[in-house]
C-alpha cells in the first residue's frame, strides 16, 4: 500500500501515529510524516486514515496505483 500524506491539509492532531505509531510520526512542524510504510498491518494503516479528521492521508494500491482511500 502507498501512503501518502497531504500536508497542507494536515493539522498535526497525532490520530494516525496514536492508531499506526510505528507507521506515522509527527515532525518539528507538527506534521504527519511516514516513517515506515510497512510499520503496522493494513488494517491499522487504513483505520489512521479514516480517523484523519482532515482527511490528509492517502492510500492507493502499488500494484493497480488505485485509490483504497478516501
């Protein structure tokens, strides 16, 4: 899965490295960034997105580059 985040729309609010830390961190501009694409399972990747209240994280499929999400 790729995993993309948008940060001009992120707000920093941390749900995604709470619900997939070994996949999401937040930077000095308190900002999501992805540390390891491969750090938690899918299910947990995709459960960080869709608790983005801004809706900042991408995931498209690698093999197809089809969008899981949103």
């Amino acid at each position: 899965m790729k995993i993309t985040v948008d940060r001009s729309k992120c707000r920093g609010v941390r749900n995604c490295a709470s619900i997939a830390p070994n996949v999401f961190d937040i930077d000095e501009q308190f900002k999501a960034v992805v540390v390891d694409p491969k750090g938690d399972g899918d299910a947990e990747i995709t459960k960080a997105a869709k608790f983005c209240p801004a809706v900042a994280i991408l995931l498209d499929d690698e093999a197809t580059g089809k969008r899981i999400f949103p």
